[in-house]
C-alpha cells in the first residue's frame, strides 16, 4: 500500500460534484505515476476527511497528503484540518498513518493563472439563452416541526451526512412530513455547539440534541416527532455553563 493524495474539498450536496471530485482525484493520481488520490468534503458532503481518513487508515495506507482544494482558502481552514485530524486519531482505535497538509492552491499563483487563462480562453456558453422554462411556484407545507442537521465542519467530520441520509430514508418510510404534526428537515451550516457534534435541533420547541448516532436518531423520531415529546435523556438544555457530551 502507497501514499495516498487526499484532496480536500469544501462542500458537496449532489451527485455530480462528487462525480467531478472522484474525476479530478483520478487525473492527480495519473500526473502522479499513479499514487492513490481520493477525494473527502469539509462540509455538506460525504464521505467526510473523518470517513476517509477511516477508511484509508484501515486500508493500511502508511501515509496520506491532505491537499485542500479550495478557492480562495479560508484563513481557519489549515487550522480546522489539524483539529479535525487531531481529533481522529484520538478517536481511531488502530495504527494511524502519516498524515501531511500540502500548500493551499493560492500558494501556486503561477499555476493557477495559467489554468485560468486557458479557461477564460475557451468561448463558454452565452447565458443569454434563456432557460426552457423559469419556474414560478411554489407550494407552502403545512409541516409543524423542522428538524436542522448541522453540517458545520466538525459536525461533517462526525459524520453528520450519514446521519442525514439516514434521518431523509426514515423520513421517507415513515411519511413523517404527512402523518402526526408533519415534519420537514433540512442541512445547516454551524448551530452553535461545535465541540458536541454532530448536532441535531427540533423546531419549534428549539431542543438541542448533540453527540447524535442513528439510534439516538430513532429515538428523536419515535418519541419526539411521532411522541411530541423530546427525549430527556438525549437533549441539551440552553446554559451558560460549557458541557461536555455524556458517554
Ligand atoms: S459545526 Fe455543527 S455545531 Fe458547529
């Protein structure tokens, strides 16, 4: 097993960005006489550097080069990286590569504007053109709770995106947005509590879930959605005081 390139990117909802992440990490590795390139998101996507780094690890990579594909490169971000990987391996019980940040893109000006201008050299499409139909309406749902999946970067990095995909299936097979009070969820960037991720909150009544796992997950729908009533022994109540996650 080689060194693995892992390209860094911020965010990816759909399938087709994650197709053109799989693609551009697939060109890295042939430019790089085939060394393993893969792709993870930061943020709204999966799989996260968490997931990856997992993954990689088990496949006894002995070393793996973050290199962050962003543009432009957020001033947190490297420092976002270290924790994240800090955190991972306090958490991930087998051996642990080598892990190294490559330089952020802007750091190679030249390279970039020589990409650019190529692009820019290219006629494109004239956007002109309208649309074949510009949509005009919309209906408004009479759901009474929202349930917000924080996807916040240490939240992502706790794999909130599975526990999104899981909490959209449940959604699904349930009817949740039709039976009961009717419910619609949706992804949020950070809800506040970082450090107690991945975070789940229920709307209307506002009640914070942190340290959410698909079973925890289960229980927020069966008592709380279904039940009306938030599950005590899961919530977080509003305070002052920091807290920890209960083990
Ligand atoms: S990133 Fe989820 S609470 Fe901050």
């Amino acid at each position: 097993m080689q060194k693995t390139i892992l390209l860094l990117a911020k965010s990816a909802i759909a399938a087709r960005p994650r197709a053109e992440m799989e693609a551009l990490a697939e060109a890295v590795a042939k430019r790089l006489d085939g060394t393993n390139a893969t792709h993870a998101f930061s943020e709204q996507g999966s799989p996260s550097l968490r997931e990856r780094l997992t993954e990689l690890a088990g496949a006894g990579v002995p070393e793996i080069s973050i290199v962050p594909a962003m543009l432009p490169m957020e001033p947190g971000f490297p420092a976002w990286i270290a924790r994240a990987v800090h955190r991972w391996k306090t958490h991930h019980a087998g051996p642990v590569p080598v892990i190294r940040v490559a330089h952020a893109p802007l750091e190679a000006t030249e390279e970039l504007a020589d990409i650019l201008a190529r692009l820019a050299s290219d006629p494109g499409r004239d956007i002109a053109e309208k649309p074949a139909a510009i949509p005009d309406r919309s209906a408004i749902a009479t759901q009474k709770r929202r349930v917000l999946v924080c996807m916040g970067g240490p939240c992502n990095d706790a794999a909130s995106s599975s526990l999104w995909q899981h909490l959209r299936a449940e959604q699904d097979r349930l009817k949740l947005r039709d039976i009961g009070d009717g419910m619609m969820s949706c992804k949020t960037s950070c809800l506040g509590p970082c450090n107690l991720a991945p975070v789940v909150q229920v709307w209307p009544e506002g009640t914070t879930y942190c340290g959410v796992n698909e079973a925890a997950l289960d229980r927020i729908i069966s008592e709380h959605i279904l039940g009306g009533e938030p599950v005590a022994d899961l919530l977080y109540p509003p305070s002052q005081k920091k807290v920890a996650l209960r083990r």
